[in-house]
C-alpha cells in the first residue's frame, strides 16, 4: 500500500477526487487523523445537495415505470440552479397525469364493483327505480343460505307478508329480494334475521339489473379508453425529455457520490487537504492522472513512514484460494505487515474435510449442490463446496466408497493391481486415529513455523524465537512428541536423551519467556516486578502451554472420529435398507445418502472451521487488520441507453 495526500484550491477538489477515484483502486481516509489541529484545517458539515432531486427523478422513473440505470449522452446537460426547477416543473406535470390516472382507477373499480353486486340480481325482470319508488312496500336485496331457503319455504311458505324472489344460485345459497308491507317491516326483518339474511345494500339506479350492467361495462370502456389517452400524454412527455431526464440523473448521481467523497476532507480557507490509500502498483498511473492538476501538491509515501492510521488490507490470492477469504473475514482480516492466510486455510479446510467426508459420489453430489447455490444464488458458500466435494471424491477412492456402497470400486483396484481399497475404515479405525493425529501434529508445527515468519515480518525477533509458538515452541512439542511416540510404540523418532533435551531447555527458555523475548523485542532489558508473582504466573503459563500443545493436538481426533462416523451412518442406512436392488431398498438409500450428505456435510464443514480457528488461528494468527475499501463512483453504460426504451409504451 502505498499512502496519498493532496492538497490544493478547494474549486479543484471535485475533479481531483474523480482522478484519484476513477480505476476503483483508492481507500480514502479521514483527512482530519493527518494534519495537525494547528493548521486550521477542519471539516466540512454540508448536506448533500444533489439527493433530494435524485430522489424525485428516482421516485418518478419508479411510478411510471422508467429505466435510469443506462442513458443516451446528451451534450451541453449540466448541472445549474435551473435543474431543480426543471425537474420540479417535470413532477408538477407528472403528478397531474398521475392523479388522473389515479381518479380513472377508482372510476373503474367502482363501476367493477357495481357490476359484482348487480349480477347477483339479474333474474329479478323488474327496474329497480320502481322497486325503491314503492309507498308501501320495502324490498331488501341479500344472500339467504339453501338451508334457510328450505326452512323459510317449509314455515313460511302461507305467511301472508313474506315474498321471497330468488334471482341466482350459487354454491352456499340464494341471491334475491324479500318483500314486505311496511307497515309488517320488522316482523318481516325479524324472521330474515333469524334466518340469517345476509343483506346487501345496493345503491338504486335506473333501469333493469341487466341494463345497469351495461351502462356500467359501457362507462369502463369509455375510462379505459381516457387512460390509453393518459397514457400516451405520459409516454411521449418521456419521449421528448428521457434523454435529458436521463441524463440529469447520471451527473446527478456520479456529483452526489463525488460529493459524499468530499467529507473525508479538511479545508481551510481556499485550501483543501485529502488523504486515502491505493496499492502500490497503481502509484504511476495515479500520478500521471494528478498532472492535470498542478495546483494540487501530490505526496506519495509508504506506510512505514507514518504512524497516523494503519494502513488496510487488501487480499490477493490465487483462483483456486479466492473463496476461502470469507472463512478469513470471518475471523479478521490479517492486518498489513502480517501474513495472509488464505493459501494457508484453502489447503488445509480442504484436506480436513475430503477426509472427514470421504466418499466420491457423495463428494460429486457436494460439487453440484456447490455449483447451484454459487450459480443460482450467488452464495459465496458454494464456491468453497466445490473443492472441499472434489476432495471428498479423492478420499471417496482412498476409502473405495460411492454413495456408500463399499464395494463399487473393487473392479477399479483390480485393473490398477491392487488387492484392494487402500483404507478399509472399519478394519483400520486404530490406523485413522493415528493418522488424524499425525495430521494435526504435522498442522500445529506448521501454524508454529507461520507464527515465526509473522514475527519476523513485525520486527519481533524475540518472539519468533523463544516464545511457545516460536522455534522454541517447536522444539518442546516435538521433544514432547517424541517421547510420547517413543513411550506407545516402543520406537525411536528422535533419540530420548535428545527429546528430554529439547524438552528441558525448551520449558525453561519458556519460563523465562517474559525478559529474553521481551528483552530483545523491546530493546531493553526486561526486569519482574515482583520475584515471586514473576514465579507462580511463569510457572502456570508454561504449564498452560504444555496443556494446550496436548489439547490441540488431540482435538484433530475428532478428524479419524469423523471418518469412522460417516462409514458408521452409511452402515446403518443400508443397514435399514435390507436389499439394495428392492423398491424399499433403492428408497432408504437415496433418502439416507440424502441426510449423511445435509448432517454430515454440515458437522463436517463446522468441526473443520473448528480446528482453523481455535487450534491453529491461536498459534499464529490475531486477524486485527481492517479492510481496503474503495470509494466507487456509479458508472453508467451508454451503449445500453441507446438500445434500451425509457417506457414500455414507447417500444411498443
């Protein structure tokens, strides 16, 4: 990384941002942590005022249904005192059409509604102006079920003041009119209700249901008819001003998103003062872009010289190491001058999990689940699923399993002469274990050896030394290994005299860890405060550090474990499923190979993280470093204005 700081007239400071900002390669920092209060220097407080318009055109592109993402070029478009007034003459006329067309949808739902409740009454033969003209008779229009159509037939079929008139069916009941003399009106009321009259008011009009019903569908043509009108008012409104619209909002956003840049800075005066980061490869081209810009004063220096702000991260790995980043963002970004260990964890998760999930069709069934969620859903999760499935295939041959069935590989050992599969897990569980072991071993030291190399790049040579995850460390846990080794299996890995050795003068250097590491890194010497808190807090750490170098070598058991466990489901499954060529068979297999994929994938991918972060993370790693973020300017495509329509109606 490298470290930016211009100064120059603030009228300048626009374009000078958009320089610094144009290739996506600039962090920008707080101008204010890199000059001193006594300048006089300071921030500026100012509200935006390029957003409200764009949230006008924005909301206005949204309700008329516009695209503002792409737009044609239009010369001489800048931005004035007069684009407010533009733009707020344009919602003016927009708003008007919008409550026209507003006030034509409420017409026509309610002449829709209309109709809804008239077609319940189209057999009644009578002009219901006749009906609501009546002196002496009331009607009510409503809905009667067919159980209290029967009972009303059946106990009130001889009441002289009831007249039921049924106009349509459907499937609960009865549409149609009651009629009774007023002078009976609530005797009549009653009887309904206990019937359970579901009464409608219907507004009068004038005619037969039939002939109101369509006047009505005549008044929905007519409005519909005034919205095509409105609709074509608004279209070729867009047709003549898209473009410009179009292109207001493009200058509009790109000065917004320079102008929210802005507050990084400190002015003074005339002046302005504005600082950020870029990576060091983009130092040439930056310079030649500030050459436009004399007045400005460009200092390019690299991070080492300042102590004002940490410098970011920015991490660049391989192809095959790129989605394993979101593992190391999940525990901390490494900060600038420590190691980055991407490489380091895509190796390893990888390993840990092809051999806790070993099985080629089921890794082959990760591939593709991998594929879909990264394809279809744009999951960062699913990137990583496709090496860790491919592992599993790898292991899957090393344990001659495919979707559990431990034998479909033996043609395939046969033709490449061996006798067998390489690992039976059920016959070698002691072997697993063993090599689980072997690997975590094998990992802590190597976590230990990356300790020593991030120490070194800190500066801290004392650490890197003779602290427990130093070379120090490595010699006691080796010397512990050893006679561990010796110890269970009677045989030699390094000489005991040797490993007692290793182990002694290794635990005291520990002990002592506090003055020689300290002495050296801090360039003085060291001295305990207090002798015996110096002895009982030594003496418990390095007892801690015997334990952990235990601990975390044997929590990659849980490596094997899971190697037997996923045989063991798969042995229960076809266990369940008695003969694998049955109906009932081939269904418990595909349904158990289904969850040991969901459950076994998922505690498989857990206990690997697991181990990353608690058992070799501890050892080497603080992931304290912080993010390079670049400042990003909206980039709209032309090219894409000029073949896209502002309006549906307009390519139409």
């Amino acid at each position: 990384m490298k470290l930016v700081m211009v100064n120059g007239p603030t009228a300048q400071l626009g374009k000078v941002i958009g320089a610094l900002c144009s290739d996506g390669n600039f962090h920008p920092e707080k101008a204010d942590s890199f000059i001193s209060p006594t300048m006089g220097y300071a921030p500026l407080n100012e509200e935006n005022p390029y957003q409200t318009t764009i949230s006008v055109i924005k909301d206005l592109a949204r309700q008329f249904d516009v695209s503002l993402e792409t737009a044609k070029k239009v010369k001489g478009t800048v931005i004035d005192e007069k684009t407010q007034e533009y733009v707020e003459q344009l919602e003016r006329r927009l708003a008007d059409f919008a409550s026209q067309a507003a006030s034509l949808n409420d017409q026509i739902e309610t002449c829709r509604a209309g109709i809804a409740q008239y077609s319940h009454f189209l057999g009644l033969g009578v002009k219901l102006e006749d009906i609501f003209a009546c002196k002496f008779i009331v009607a009510r229009f409503g809905h009667l079920s067919k159980d209290s159509y029967l009972k009303l037939t059946r106990g009130y079929g001889e009441h002289p003041y009831i007249l039921f008139v049924p106009c349509s069916t459907d499937s609960d009941g009865y549409w149609g009119v009651y009629f009774a003399p007023k002078e009976h009106e609530d005797e009549v009321d009653r009887i309904f209700a206990s019937l359970h009259f579901d009464r409608m008011h219907v507004p009068s009009a004038v005619g037969t249901t039939e002939e109101i019903i369509a006047r009505l569908e005549e008044n929905i043509t007519i409005i519909e008819a005034q919205q095509n009108e409105l609709h074509e008012k608004i279209a070729e409104i867009w047709k003549t001003e898209g473009d410009r619209i179009c292109a207001l909002y493009v200058k509009l956003v790109q000065s917004s998103d320079l102008f929210e840049l802005r507050k990084y800075a400190v002015f003074h005066e005339k002046n302005c003062f504005y600082v950020g980061w870029i990576p060091a490869k983009s130092e040439k081209r930056l310079r030649a872009r500030l050459e436009k810009y004399p007045a400005f004063s460009v200092e390019i220096e690299d991070p080492e010289k300042g102590d004002h702000v940490r410098p970011p991260t920015r991490l660049k790995n391989l192809i095959f190491f790129r989605p394993y980043s979101f593992f190391v963002e999940m525990y901390g970004l490494p900060s600038y001058n420590d190691i980055d260990i991407t490489g380091f964890v895509a190796i390893t998760f990888t390993l840990l999990f092809g051999i806790m999930f070993g099985d080629v069709g089921q890794g082959l069934a990760l591939i593709l689940v991998g594929l879909a969620m990264w394809k279809l859903k744009g999951m960062a999760l699913g990137k990583i699923l496709l090496p860790c499935g491919f592992a599993s295939m790898i292991f899957g041959f090393v344990f001659g399993s495919v979707f559990g069935f431990e034998e479909a590989l033996d043609p395939l050992y046969e033709k490449l002469g061996m006798r067998g599969k390489p690992i039976s897990v059920m016959d070698s569980i002691n072997t697993v274990l063993v090599f689980a072991i072997g690997i975590g071993i094998a990992l802590v030291v190597v976590a230990m050896c990356l300790n020593i190399v991030s120490s070194l790049k800190k500066g801290k040579i004392g650490t890197a030394l003779f602290s427990e995850n130093g070379l120090t460390g490595i010699a006691v846990y080796l010397g512990g290994v050893s006679l561990v080794y010796t110890f269970m299996s009677h045989k030699t890995l390094i000489p005991s005299n040797i490993s007692v050795m290793m182990l002694a003068v290794g635990l005291l250097i520990l002990f002592n860890k506090e003055i020689i590491a300290g002495s050296i890194d801090e360039h003085h010497l060291v001295k305990p405060e207090s002798i015996s808190d110096y002895i009982m807090q030594n003496l418990f750490e390095t007892i801690e550090y015997v334990l952990s170098y235990f601990s975390n070598t044997v929590s990659f058991l849980r490596v094997g474990a899971f190697v037997i466990v996923h045989a063991s489901m798969m042995m229960v499954v076809f266990t369940l499923a008695g003969d694998p060529k049955s109906v009932k068979g081939i269904i418990v297999i595909i349904l158990g190979n289904i969850l040991v994929i969901a459950l076994e994938g998922l505690l498989s991918g857990i206990q690997g993280l697991r181990l990353e972060f608690y058992e070799m993370f501890s050892r080497f790693y603080e992931g304290e470093g912080r993010a390079f973020e670049a400042a990003k300017l909206h980039a709209f495509s032309e090219k894409k204005l000029a073949k896209k329509a502002y309006h549906k109606s307009k390519s139409n």
